[in-house]
C-alpha cells in the first residue's frame, strides 16, 4: 500500500511539473483533471485499506469534483469567454518548469527542518504537498490570463488538500464537504468573472486590469 | 435557535433569487434583517445552554460580541439598502469616471448574495470548530463578490477579480495553517483532540507548541488577508471603493471583523497553550505596520472613498496591536471593534449619499456639501471626528485604553509610531473632510433638489448615536460583554 502511494505521490508531482512548463491551456485543463483522479487515489491510500463511509464519500467527492466538474467548468469558460488556447506567461516556459523543478528539492529541505510526525504517514507525503504548492504560486504570478490563474489557485488548493488528508484526520464529514463545496463555489464564481472580464475587456489578460491603483 | 441565526438569512436569501415584485423582495430583506437582529438579542439576554451539533455551532462570548455587531450593522445597511435600491435607476447609464454606458446586476440576485452574505458572517460567528469558520470565511469571499460587481463596470470588476483571487488564495493559506494546527493536535499515539475552539482550549496544555505556532503563522497570514492587514491590504482599497456604499459598509464594518474574530478563536488557543507571547508579537508587529501604510496612504488621498478603505486598513491595525499588546489592550481592542464598525458604516453610507447627490468620488470635486446635503454633512464631519478618535466618541476611549495598555506593557517605541501615525492620519483627513463639507457648493444651482430622504439618513444617524453614546456611557451588559470577550484572550 506505501509503494502504491508514494508511486500516486510521485504521479502527482510529475502533473505539477507539466502545468507549470505546458503551453497549451487545452492540455493544462486535462492535466488538471488528472491531478485531481490522482488526489482521490491517494486519499485511498492513505487510509491504509481501512474503508469507511466516511472516506468513501470523500473520495467519491474529490474524484468527480476535482477530476470531472471543475475541467468542465473552466472548458466552458474558455469557450463561452473565446480565449486562445496558449497559456502566454510572463516567465518563458522553460524558465518556469526550472522554477517548478528546483522548487522540489526545496520542498524537500524544508519539510526535513519541520518537527518530526506520525510514522505512518508517507515520507513523501509533506514535500509533495508543499512543491503543489509552490507551483500553485508560480501559476498565479507568472501568467497572464485569467483562467491560469484559476489553475494556480486549484494546484494550491490541491496541494493543500494532499497535506490535509495525510495529516488532519480529525476533520468530521460535514466540514470536508463544506470545504470541497466551498472550492467548488469558489471556481463557479471564478468562471463567471472571467466571462464578464472578456465581455467587458474583450480579452482576459489580467495584466491590463490596472485601472485601480495609487 | 443558533440554527435559527443562520438558517434565516439563508432562506431568506434563497426566495429572494427568485422573488419577481421588487417591493415584496425588499421587504424579504427588511423582514429577514429584522428577525436576525430579534433572535441576536434573544440569545443575548439568554444564552443556549449547550452546543448544538457536536459543538460545531457554540456561541460564547467572543462570538456573542461580533453576532452582535454584525447584526446590528445588517440591520442598518438592510434599512438603508431598500432606500438605495429605489433611487438606483435600473437603466443603462453613463459611468462618471470613464464615461461608458453600465448597467446594474439584476436586484434579485443584489438582495439574494446581500442575504447569504450576512449568513455565512453569522456561521463564522457561531462557529466553535476551525474546519467550520474557515468554510464560513471563504464563504463570504464568495457571497460577496457579486455584491462588489452590482455596477457592472471594468472597474468594480476588475476590484471585485482582485478581492476574489487574493482572498482566495489567502484563505487557502489559512486552511493550511488548520491542517497544521490537527497535527499539533494529534500525540504520539496517535490520539487526536478534535479541532473545537472549546476542546483545544480546555486540553491546550497537550498540544504541539511548534506546530502550533507554525500553523498559527499560516492562519494570520490567511485570515489577515482577507482582514486588510498590511502589507496583505492590496485588494481592500479597490473592493471598498468600487462596490455600492450599502455594501462597503458591510464589508468594512462586519466582514473585516469577522476575519479578525477567526484569528482571535486561534490566537485564543496560543494563549491557552502558554506560547500567547508569540502570537502577540507578530500582531503588533503587523498592527503597526498597517497603521504605518494606511498613514503614507491617507495623505493627499484624492478619492474619499478609498480614503475610507485606508481607514479602514489603520482600524484593523488598531486592532491587531491592542490585542498584540495585550492586559488592558485586549479589552481596548474589543471596544474599538464595536466602535469602529459603528463609525466607518456611518461613513460609508453617508459617502453614499454624498455620491449619489454629486456624482463623483474626488474629494476636490466636491465642495459645500453642508449646503447642499446639511444632515449627511453634519454626519460626516461628526463621522470624521468620530473616526480620528476625537473626544467625546467612542473611538477616543478604545484608543486610549490601547495607548494605556502600550505604556503598560513598556512599549515606548510602539507608543510613539501609535501616536505618530494617529497624528498623521488625522491631519490627511481633516484636509479632505472640512475641505469637502465646507465652501460655496460645486453642483449647479438648479440640480439643488432636496435630496435626503429617511431611509437615507436614519441608519447612519443611528449609528452615530451609538458611537455618541459609547463615548460617554457603556451600557452595563455591553460592558459586561467586553470584559468577558477580553478574558477569553487572556487579558482584562
């Protein structure tokens, strides 16, 4: 069962690795979805074989929520907002999926220094979460149009998740799903804006949103 | 009958997506602000005896304190909202800034999102579980989005992208800071206390200290986000200022605390866990640097609403230091929260009023507003002394007892920057608001219609009353609502 979660893990790093070096927000959006099939896997793993109705829900959740709804959302905004289909950064490609490499072994030295956990959990588990993490950053602050800043937002958001339910397992049913519907909402709303900002702008480059400032 | 508190204003605002007759949707609004604000006092003068739902809802004092504010302000800005809701004109109009055509959002979903927003603020009040408040907190995020976009125009919109991204993320990262928090919960065998604020509190002495202050970290820095705290502010000035008045006051007087109520219930643990120093540290230290960058801001300010958001960003600062500092600061900060809620809603909605009659949000551009708007004038210069804690309002009281506990606790150099900044602060506002009450009016001759009507002009009044009275005389049970609040973070 460890094997099989730490090869989910390393699954989960490679999707990581693609989004933050793929030009095409058409593959992007597939390879989202894959992270999020990915995460309910996980979420099995770690429950060490033990099934209960409580996880089952949570996996059942995850996976048609991160794997199947928020993929459709985000395609239908793009098609209903008319955006091109290339990602265009701020930070090359190639530059990017550097940043996205070495943040690896840094998530790997700091989750050394952090304070010793339960053995039980896979070693793997805290340096994955906190790399999605700072993938999730690099999205949000390196690229130009709205909708990659939604991925950003959701790689964050999943990395967050990893470390969730590895670490936290006393959060109760009822606040998982509330968690899970909030993202969702969140997402929902994020679509909405991000028509509204192509009618109102005719593009969705988050850069030329400046007309605020001091 | 906590249930009650939140399931209310989510009904309410469900019927009200799909209510058709403008007046009965309006007076949904009223009705629903109403029985909020009956079953607030309710639980007020009789408190439930016990938690409900496993203690996921569980209202002590601290959250009796914020319920209270919330409630109080929803009622005014629902009063003051069917007001606005009648003069705004629902047909394409020109924007005044840039001169483009807008429309509203349709009022259904205005009223529906305005009714949701106040229940997710009641579920992070009532909320006695970490995973909860944190569902509420984000769930504000979104409720109140729409709100910020009700004048479709790139502006707001472009506020409403930034408040929606950044709060977002923020808030993830206070999510975080709760999955840490559950391993400093957690033994080593394996046995977990389960994240309740009341659980943690009474069992603190087992937790994981480092853990705990790690994620403690995540959680200010997320929730601090969404509070205004600088330098987390960026997306503040915009969201205030581009939303309608009715819904900037909300934001700033109730939403903001409402963030700040959720760094509390942690910050409540620290202390229980012995390691309160550390919490109280970093909240001094960003208390004073929001007062710092809200100070640079507010001079030469151009745009009065946005000079009201900066206010806002030194108020939570404020905030921040009086529990930072701690003893009798933390019962000054509890004071200033109520106070501060009360005085920057007043502002807004008067700014509302202000806007509607001159069209602009320049404060060079308006002039002689005690001629043309007398009552909304005089409201805003007493809002102005008001909120620059000018004796005899409330705000003079709360901010004294936080210099006091400062000079207490031998914080000299925090003293001087605390009162530095006051000073500056007040200067850059009084340029902007005698500026603007006073002279010969800026608007034509014949456009003098009488413009103030009750609903425009009630809720504020109210409001300035209370901040009036507070100054001069606390209630014994307020009083006695304060002193409990503070106890629960360790000071007095």
């Amino acid at each position: 069962m460890q094997a099989w979660t730490d090869l989910i893990l390393i699954a989960i790093v490679l999707t990581n690795l693609a989004l933050s070096g793929l030009g095409s927000l058409g593959t992007c959006i597939h390879v989202m979805a894959l992270q999020g099939v990915l995460l309910g896997l996980v979420t099995v793993g770690v429950q060490q074989g033990a099934v209960s109705l409580h996880g089952l829900v949570l996996v059942t959740g995850t996976v048609v929520i991160k794997g199947f709804v928020f993929p459709k959302l985000l395609r239908r905004a793009i098609r209903e907002a008319n955006i091109r289909q290339e990602v265009e950064p701020f930070v090359g490609f190639s530059s990017s999926l550097l940043i996205g490499t070495l943040s690896l072994p840094l998530a790997m030295w700091l989750s050394s220094r952090l304070p010793p956990i339960d053995p039980g959990v896979p070693s793997l588990l805290v340096p994955v979460s906190l790399h999605a993490i700072f993938v999730g950053l690099l999205l949000i602050v390196s690229r130009r149009k709205a909708v990659t800043q939604v991925l950003g937002y959701l790689a964050l958001e999943n990395g967050i998740f990893v470390f969730g339910v590895g670490l936290a397992r006393q959060a109760t049913l009822l606040v998982e799903m509330g968690i899970l519907l909030d993202v969702f909402v969140a997402v929902f709303v994020m679509g909405i804006a991000i028509f509204h900002i192509s009618r109102e702008f005719d593009h969705i480059d988050t850069d030329q949103l400046s007309l605020l400032k001091e | 009958m906590l249930a009650a508190l939140f399931f209310v204003p989510v009904l309410a605002g469900l019927a009200a997506f799909v209510i058709r007759s403008h007046p009965v949707r309006r007076s949904v609004l009223l009705a629903a602000a109403v029985a909020h604000t009956a079953l607030t006092v309710r639980v007020w003068l009789r408190p439930p005896a016990s938690p409900v739902f496993d203690g996921l809802l569980h209202l002590d004092e601290l959250g009796m304190l914020f319920l209270g504010i919330t409630s109080l302000l929803f009622l005014a800005a629902a009063i003051y909202g069917v007001g606005y809701l009648r003069r705004e004109n629902p047909e394409p109009r020109q924007d005044f800034e840039e001169g483009l055509l807008f429309v509203n959002a349709p009022e259904g979903i205005f009223t529906g999102c305005l009714l949701l927003f106040l229940a997710m603020m009641t579920l992070v009040c009532l909320s006695g579980h970490f995973g909860l408040t944190w569902v509420g907190v984000e769930a504000t995020t979104l409720a109140s989005a729409p709100l910020i976009y009700f004048h479709r125009h790139t502006r707001s919109l472009e506020a409403t992208w930034k408040y929606l991204l950044i709060c977002s993320v923020g808030i993830a990262l206070a999510l975080l800071g709760i999955f840490i928090a559950c391993i400093a919960a957690t033994d080593a065998n394996g046995a977990t206390i389960p994240l309740l604020t009341a659980e943690l509190v009474r069992r603190a002495s087992s937790l994981n200290q480092v853990w705990l202050k790690i994620g403690f970290v995540f959680l200010l820095v997320g929730y601090g986000t969404k509070m205004g705290l600088a330098p987390l502010h960026t997306w503040l000035p915009d969201a205030h200022s581009e939303s309608p008045s009715v819904v900037s006051a909300l934001l700033s007087g109730a939403l903001l605390n409402c963030a700040f109520l959720s760094i509390l219930r942690m910050h409540q643990v620290l202390v229980a866990a012995g390691c309160g120093a550390f919490g109280q540290d970093l909240l001094v230290l960003l208390g004073l640097i929001s007062m710092g960058v809200a100070a640079i801001f507010i001079i030469g300010q151009q745009d009065f609403k946005r000079l009201l958001a900066y206010s806002s960003v030194e108020h939570v600062g404020i905030l921040a230091l009086g529990v930072g500092l701690g003893g009798v600061g933390v019962y000054g900060s509890m004071l200033h929260a109520v106070n501060h809620s009360m005085t920057k809603a007043m502002l807004f909605l008067v700014a509302g009023n202000i806007l509607a009659a001159y069209g602009t949000k320049s404060c060079m551009q308006v002039r002689g507003v005690l001629s043309v708007l007398p009552i909304s004038a005089v409201l805003w210069l007493a809002g102005f002394l008001a909120v620059t804690g000018s004796p005899p309002f409330g705000m003079f009281l709360s901010e004294l007892t936080i210099l006091k506990a400062a000079l207490d606790q031998g914080h000299i150099l925090a003293a001087v920057l605390y009162l530095v900044f006051l000073g500056m602060i007040f200067v850059g506002m009084a340029s902007v608001f005698l500026g603007m009450a006073q002279g010969e009016s800026s608007l034509p001759e014949d456009t003098r219609t009488p413009r103030e009507t009750v609903l425009s002009i009630l809720s504020p009044a109210v409001l300035g009353l209370i901040v009036l009275v507070l100054g001069l005389w606390i209630p014994a049970p307020v009083q006695n609502l304060l002193q409990q609040a503070a106890k629960a973070l360790g000071g007095f």
